[in-house]
C-alpha cells in the first residue's frame, strides 16, 4: 500500500495586542503565507509577492478587506470616544438628510436656538419648548384676572325682556281674535326666544269647553294693530342691561277688554305654536285657565323665530262665549346685526 501524502494547513492563531482604535495590516500571498504590514507602507509589502491580497485584522480580530487600491485599512467599527470627549473627526457616520448630502444631528446648549446657518438637525432646542409650552392653553379653571370674554352666537346688540297684561276681556270674544301684537321695524334683526303666557278666568264663569292661544307669524307688518294698551319702547326699557341700546321693536301692544284692531299685515295659515286647553267644568269665576306656559321656546340646536324689519308676529285668542278673563304675555328677545 502505498503511503497517501496528506497535506495539512495549520493556521496558526495569533494573539495581536491591539489600541481600541488601531488596525493590523496584513498581505496574503499566494501561497497563503501572511505577512503584515504596515499603515505607512500602504500594504507595499503585500504587494511585493505575486497575487497577494491586502487584509486589515481590526481590534477585535475580525479579518476585513481592504479597497481595490490595496489602502484605506483604518478600520470598520468607526473611532471611539468617550461623553464628553472633543466629537471624533473620523469614524462611521450617522446623521440626517439635507436632500442632497448627509449631516449630523445636533443638540443646542440650552438658551441657543436653531439657526439658518446650521447644517444639521437640531434634535432638541431648550427655546423651542418653551415656545411651545408657552403657547399651549392648560385645560382647567382660569383665573378671573386671566378670563377673556367671549360671544357664543351672532354678535349682540342687546336682549330684551317685557311683560304685558290685559284688562278684563268682555264675554263674546270671536274666535282667532288678537290679544297681542309683536311688530319689528329695526334695520337689524330680531330673535325671538320666547313667548310665555297665562290665562284666568274672573268674574264670569265660562260655559264647559275649550280655548286656546296661537302664535302666529306676520309677514309685510308695515302698519302696527292699534287699541289696546301699548308698551313704552324707549329708553331702558325691556333692557336686560343697562348698557344695550334701546330695543328697535317698532310696536308691542295687548287688547285691554277687546281684540286689536288689524294694521297692515299678512298672517301666515298655520300657527308657529298653539296651546289648547279647556275652561269650565263647573270650574268658578276667578279660576286660573292656563298656568304660566311657555307658548314659544326655541331649544337649543333648533333655529329661532329670526325677524326682519316689517316683521313680527300676533297672538290670538279663541274662548268659549260667556266667561269673562284675564290673560298676560311676556316675550324675550335678542336684537343682533347679522344671523
């Protein structure tokens, strides 16, 4: 039997004591001999033999190829630093996008800013936050030297209030006759918001039956209804504060013992709201008929009753013929320029 020739290649380990930031140059020939070099040389000695290859051997002993022009062996890991330490010129870079080349991050001492001539990102500015928390609204009770008042809704000119009663209304009323009279002549708007009313009985008990009270829009109201007892519409009346101007309200009127007498109007055929309810029963004189109820109320989500100039609205009664009665009506609104 003949002896086989074995070949062995035995590789030999080294233990190279290395700085953190330092690299070990080597050549491999051809023959797989290594040899090291040196940086100043460049890996002239690698090149010396036939087909060598240049390898860099870095601090943790990771064999890694040098370029194609057999240079640049400073290592792969980048240079170390410490915090606090002068920011390395060499090493591998990290950073952000300018849109055409890459910068590094920065982080402002705290009281400078960010400012144009900077190439790179500023990832915390002191003076931004503050700017940002300065600006942000805290959630939660202000103040009263802090508070800035604020209008919800159209701009105000004024609200208004004004109650107004009648005298004792004579039996024998017709039905859909008007108690009440609201007529708007101002260049602005008014807004209805309610209408409450109250009806009793005195003197003469009415006959078993019903009655009710309609509220009803007027458009064109050019001339107001007249009798009745009209209510002063000058000064601070109806003001719900002193400083509103006087209410533009042209006419506001309720009958005394009989219905109104009909100015220039047009009715609309269906009442904005009605409220039924019945008299008698055996019920005396001097009875209430109708508690204090709101006729009209706007809620809230809902449009109000919104008046233009030459507009306004009528209440009118309908009764049973023989009682005699009493009735009130208070109406609140707003006045604004614009809805």
């Amino acid at each position: 039997m003949k002896n086989s020739h074995l070949k062995a290649v035995i590789v030999l380990t080294a233990c190279l004591l290395i700085a953190a930031s330092a690299v070990a140059q080597l050549a491999i020939n051809t023959t797989g001999n290594e040899f090291a070099t040196t940086q100043s040389q460049n890996g002239a000695n690698g090149k010396t033999a036939p087909g060598a290859v240049q390898m860099c051997l870095n601090a943790q002993g990771v064999a890694i190829p040098a370029d194609a022009a057999g240079v640049n062996c400073k290592g792969g890991g980048g240079a170390s630093s410490n915090f606090g330490s002068t920011f390395p010129t060499s090493g591998t870079a990290i950073g952000f996008t300018d849109g055409t080349n890459m910068v590094s991050g920065k982080v402002r001492t705290p009281g400078s800013s960010a400012t144009i001539a900077d190439p790179a990102v500023v990832v915390v500015d002191p003076n931004v936050q503050a700017a940002v928390a300065a600006a942000t609204i805290a959630l939660g009770p202000v103040p009263a030297a802090s508070s800035v008042p604020m209008t919800v809704g159209p701009a105000l000119l004024g609200s208004y209030c004004m109650g107004a009663n009648t005298g004792t209304i004579a039996a024998g009323l017709a039905a859909g006759s008007p108690i009440y009279s609201f007529r708007y002549g101002g260049a602005n708007l008014a807004i209805v918001r309610k209408v409450v009313t109250e009806a009793d009985d005195i003197t003469t008990a009415f006959a078993i039956g019903t009655a009710k009270l309609d509220m009803v829009a007027a458009r064109s109201f050019t001339a107001s209804d007249t009798g009745g007892t009209a209510a002063t519409l000058t000064g601070n009346n109806g003001k719900l504060r002193t400083s509103f101007a006087t209410t533009a309200v042209s006419d506001l009127r309720i009958s005394s013992t009989a219905a109104l007498a009909v100015g220039t109007r047009t009715l609309d055929a269906q009442p904005l709201a009605s409220i039924a309810f019945e008299v008698g029963g055996g019920a005396t004189a001097n009875t209430v008929l109708l508690p204090t109820t709101e006729l009209y109320k706007s809620a809230i989500g809902e449009s109000p009753f919104v008046l233009a100039a030459n507009e306004g609205f009528v209440v009118q009664a309908t009764v049973p013929a023989t009682g005699t009665w009493f009735a009130s009506v208070r109406v609140c609104w707003d006045e604004v320029s614009a809805f």
